[in-house]
C-alpha cells in the first residue's frame, strides 16, 4: 500500500497537502495521532504525550526558543525526567511510524518520517518548500493571521523542528539527499503539490 513520508517547514502547507494525498490515495493521515498513539503504547496521559511530540513542543523546542538558535540546545539543560525520557519518546514515535508503515499505508507528516523510514521499499519522501517570505504570507493566509504572529510561529517551528531533527539523527531536513520529491509549495498551488505526489506513488507503485 502507498507510504508517504511529508516533511515541511512552517507555511509550506503540509498540513493542507498532507490530507489531500492521503484522501486520493485512500490510506490515513498520520499526524496528531501520533501521540494519542505513543501514549497507549507508553500508557501516559495523552497530554504527557503532545507535550513531547515533535510537531507541538518538545524540550528541543523550548531550548530553541530560549537560546535563540540551533546549536545551543545540545548543551541546554535537560527537561524534568531527563534525555532518557525523551529519547523514549522518541523511540515509541518511531514504532508508531513503522507500524503505519507494516500497515496499510499512510501519509506521513514531520517526525523525520524520511529517515525513520529511509529503508522500507516502496516509500515516497517528499519534501515541501519555499522562500521564508513566501512561506509568512501562505501561512498568514492559510491561518488567517498577522504578520508578527505568523513571524513569531515560523520561528518557533522550524527552530524546534530542525533541532528534532538534528539532534536525534545529525541530518539536516532541508537536505534534499533525503526525498525522492521536492517541490516549493509556495509557487505551485498546494493542490497541484498533491496532483504530484500521487502521480509519483503511482509511478513508484508501477515500476
């Protein structure tokens, strides 16, 4: 069944492109079900769970924030309950994806689907794209909110997101060794992205 893994930075419409795959595709959208998910698996409180996905905001992301950049979080201070728990965290995420990935297939959104993922055959990694501007007035756009709010949001994610990223597997999300498919969502309508992926799953499917 297909498997696509979708990773976006803030405004580059993953949340609007990744539903639309999936409905044309006909397998689920995996996104916040990731926690609920983890915290059966782990049998915490769900909120225990959504405080530490990757996608909402993990102690990465309050890192990020506080410090200002990237590379300071690796040497910031851990949250209550130490790395160990958040490494959990992370390894339970990661069964999570690979069961949708044994499954019937499923559209990916974040979570470094692309490299939790890199190894099962079949699979389309995309990533989704644009300018920094561009991506501030689709995502004014598609949230409906202001500029300073859309800057502050921007800023948030995409540092909590790449500090994911990088710190629990020292790649670079941007980097597109990582996807079969690129495409900058903020030139192309966000439908035509997804007219795109699933024409290259069924490419994949025909080989």
């Amino acid at each position: 069944m297909p498997l696509v893994t979708l990773s976006a930075p803030y405004g580059a419409g993953g949340s609007q492109v990744g539903p639309l795959v999936a409905d044309r595709l006909g397998v689920p959208f995996v996104d916040r079900a990731v926690p609920s998910r983890v915290a059966e698996r782990m049998a915490v409180p769900l909120d225990h769970a959504l405080s530490r996905d990757e996608s909402i905001g993990s102690w990465l992301a309050r890192s990020s924030v506080w410090l200002g950049h990237v590379g300071s979080v690796l040497s910031a201070v851990p949250p209550p309950g130490g790395l160990e728990d958040e490494d959990r965290f992370r390894r339970e995420t990661e069964a999570v994806l690979r069961e949708h990935a044994a499954g019937a297939g499923a559209v990916v959104l974040g979570r470094a689907g692309a490299l939790v993922l890199r190894d099962v055959r079949g699979a389309l990694h995309v990533r989704l794209q644009g300018s920094v501007e561009a991506r501030l007035r689709q995502a004014m756009r598609l949230e409906n909110v202001d500029r300073a709010t859309a800057t502050q949001r921007r800023e948030q994610l995409d540092t909590a997101r790449e500090a994911y990223v990088r710190h629990f597997y020292h790649a670079d999300p941007a980097d597109p060794a990582h996807y079969q498919l690129v495409l900058d969502s903020t030139v192309l309508p966000l439908s035509a992205c997804a007219g795109l992926i699933v024409s290259a799953v069924r490419a994949l499917e025909g080989r």
